[in-house]
C-alpha cells in the first residue's frame, strides 16, 4: 500500500530555509576551493560540523548513541550523503562554475524517484510525482538556458561527477529513512553522520593532500569554511533530517529544485545580479513542479470540480 507523505506549511518553509543554505554552499565551497584542496574542504566542512552538533547536542543535553547498530546506519549514511557527493561535487567544482554544479545538482529528485521506487513500497511512483520532475526540470532548463549555456566548453567529466553526487544523494534519502524507525533525533541523525564521514575522511585527507605542508588559508577562505560548516551543512542537516522525517525521500529531495533558484535570488540580493526573463520562467515552473509532486491543491481542485463548486484563483 502506498503511504501519501505530505508535508505543512511550516515544512515547506523550513524546506525554501534548507535551499538558502545549501544554494550558499556551493558559494562557500567555491570561495574555499581556491586555497584548498576538494578533499580537504570536505574533512574542514563535516568535522566543523560534527563539532557544532556536539556542542548542541551537549548543550540540549540530548543522548549521542553507542551501539553498533546505530554507528553502522550512520557510516553508511556518511559515506552516501557526505563523502562521496561532497568530493564529487567539490572535485567538479574546481572545473565547473558553481552555478553549473548546482543544477546537476538539481537532478536529485530524479534519482531519489527511481531509488524510493525500487526499494520502499510507501513511495512509489505516481502520475503527480511524474509531472511535477518533469514540470521541475522544464524549470531547471528554463534556468539554465541563460549564462550558463553560454560557457565555453562543458567539460563531460566533470558534469558526470555531478551527476554521481546527485545519485549518491537519492540512495541517502531512501537510507536515512531508518533514523525515524530507530527513533533518533534529526540534531543526533546529523551529528553521527558528519562525524562517521569525519572519522573516513582524514585518512584519506592525510594520504592525499597532506595538509600539514599545505599553505594556511586566508581569513576569507576560513570564513568560507565556517560558513560551509556552521550554515550549511550543522543547521542544514538539523532541518533535512526533519523533512526527511515528515516528508519522506522524495519530499526532501526537491530542495536540490529550489537550490538554483535561492542561488540566482542570493546573487540579486548580494552580488547585484539582475534577473532575466528566463530566470522567472524558470522558478515559476519549478514552483508548478512542486506543488504537482505535493498533490494537494490538485487534489482540492478536482474535489472543487466534482461538487459543482467554482475553484478560487
């Protein structure tokens, strides 16, 4: 039996909030990348995390989990939500404009459809879930059909890099669904898997980058990383695992719809970038595709049209 999983007001709120902060870490990321290795971003971005999250879990007095089984589930959502997206995305960011990076990015709801699909029976595939990608990715080219066509050259390796953090990231959201069954909190859901991704990370750091003979960073670069890691991946984290809670895989999974839009608005705001025709085109069928997805008003629509009722614009 399929399980319709529809969030509130307030998690859709909480859902644009997490697309703010993920939309400005591809800005913190980028900013960080010209002093420091993508490996090394990585560690410096889950290990400030895993540090904020312990002080907050401290300070809320909150138990941290000790059993394998639970430490288990945390490495495992560590090496598909952390690990390997971040070193993808930050490798391809290196090659590619963050921008670009952002909407591969934005292909997660796809990836998390056909994931949630083959491997849970309460999110299967439906006709609204099926418009609404396709509404989303209308938006997502809309957006994209402006400077970021005009690049020169569209390296293939590094857009596949994108492209593989995206489907680490659907196979992440069917994963962390178990965290609600074993009854952790979305503050300690996020704390055990920053620091799980941690603890992989600096052997691999120490091997690769060798950090103790690299240059120090600048005061803008660590800037760069607090905000990487305070912002947008300690409080980001608290709420995903919320609206993964609520939601469901695939509810969670459209922020990466919204992050190239919050990305285009945090350019306007901040940078003085203007917005072009295409750029709302492309939110408002982005904003079609969710509430496509959501099911809601489409439902009270045809509710509106069975009883004879006239519908309200």
């Amino acid at each position: 039996m399929q399980k319709n999983q529809s969030m509130g007001l307030t998690d859709w709120a909480l859902l644009l909030a997490l697309s703010v902060l993920w939309g400005g870490s591809f800005f913190f990321s980028k900013v960080a990348l010209s002093e420091v290795p993508p490996l090394s971003v990585v560690l410096a971005r889950v290990s400030i995390a895993a540090l904020a999250l312990f002080v907050y879990l401290r300070l809320r007095r909150q138990p941290i989990p000790t059993d394998a089984a639970t430490w288990t589930a945390f490495f495992g959502m560590g090496l598909l939500n952390n690990l390997i997206p971040f070193t993808l995305l930050f490798w391809g960011q290196t090659q590619i404009a963050s921008g670009l990076a952002s909407i591969l990015n934005a292909t997660t709801p796809i990836f998390s459809i056909l994931v949630a699909h083959m491997l849970t029976s309460d999110e299967g595939m439906t006709r609204n879930k099926l418009a609404g990608i396709v509404l989303g990715f209308t938006g997502v080219a809309a957006l994209m059909a402006g400077n970021a066509m005009r690049a020169e050259g569209l390296p293939l390796l590094p857009i596949f890099a994108c492209l593989g953090a995206a489907l680490s990231y659907g196979f992440a959201s069917v994963f962390g669904r178990r965290f609600r069954r074993l009854g952790i909190s979305p503050a300690t859901s996020a704390f055990g898997q920053v620091s799980a991704t941690t603890l992989m990370m600096i052997p691999v750091v120490a091997l690769a980058d060798a950090p103790w003979h690299l240059p120090v960073p600048g005061v803008t670069t660590f800037a760069a990383l607090l905000g990487l890691g305070l912002l947008s991946t300690a409080l980001a984290y608290i709420i995903f695992f919320h609206i993964l809670a609520v939601g469901g895989a695939i509810n969670s999974s459209l922020v990466t719809l919204l992050i190239p839009v919050s990305a285009i608005l945090l350019g306007y705001l901040f940078l003085g970038e203007r917005l072009a025709f295409n750029h709302f085109a492309g939110m408002g069928l982005i904003a079609l595709g969710l509430l496509s997805i959501d099911g809601r008003l489409f439902k009270r629509l045809s509710h509106r049209r069975k009883s004879g009722a006239p519908a309200k614009p």
